[in-house]
C-alpha cells in the first residue's frame, strides 16, 4: 500500500478515487511510562518514553486506514492527514484519514 501526503503519487496515475478512508486509535499513559516521564520533565529532554507511545499509536492508525482502503480495492492513499485529540485526562486520539485510490 502506498501512502502519500500528496494528492498524487509520483510515477503513477490515479486511475480512479474510492473515497475517504480513515484510522484511529486512543491511547492512555501508562503509570511506569508517567513515573519515568516526570522525573525527566524535572531535568529536560525528550520524553521518549511519550514518544515511543505515539509512535506506535500512529503505526497502529495508519495500518487500520490501510486495511480500510483495501476493503473498498484501493492500493494507494493520498493527501494522508494526521490528528491528535484528548479524548480524557491521560488519553488521546490519534487519527489519521485520506483518500483511498486506484493508482496504475
């Protein structure tokens, strides 16, 4: 499956438009994650323990967003986009969603 930003892919042409397809997934901080994240917010520095946990929250958006767009035939998305919300103290959303085409 390719997966773009753009609302083309180079090489290839968009032989037909399937739709919009999307991902998400919520994630919630983990107690561990939050003990480890607080002593580093006391130094500074990257929280990598955060940024691994959205990492992994985007891959596992972007794969549902796939499989979607292979439901409906698609082998390619364009003009992917990427959305965070908190949905409760500790939680957010990660959502992803473009438009599923056919691409030759």
């Amino acid at each position: 499956m390719i997966v773009v930003s753009s609302g083309q892919v180079e090489g290839k042409t968009i032989a037909k438009t399937l739709g919009m397809v999307k991902g998400s997934t919520v994630r919630a901080r983990h107690l561990g994650r939050d003990i480890t994240a607080s002593l580093r917010g006391l130094v500074g520095g990257e929280i990598e323990e955060y940024t691994k946990l959205m990492a992994e929250a985007r891959e596992q958006a972007i794969h549902r967003m796939e499989e979607e767009a292979e439901k409906i035939g698609g082998n390619a998305i364009v003009d992917t986009r990427f959305m965070t919300s908190m949905v409760m103290s500790g939680a957010a959303e990660i959502l992803v969603y473009g438009t599923a085409v056919v691409v030759e």
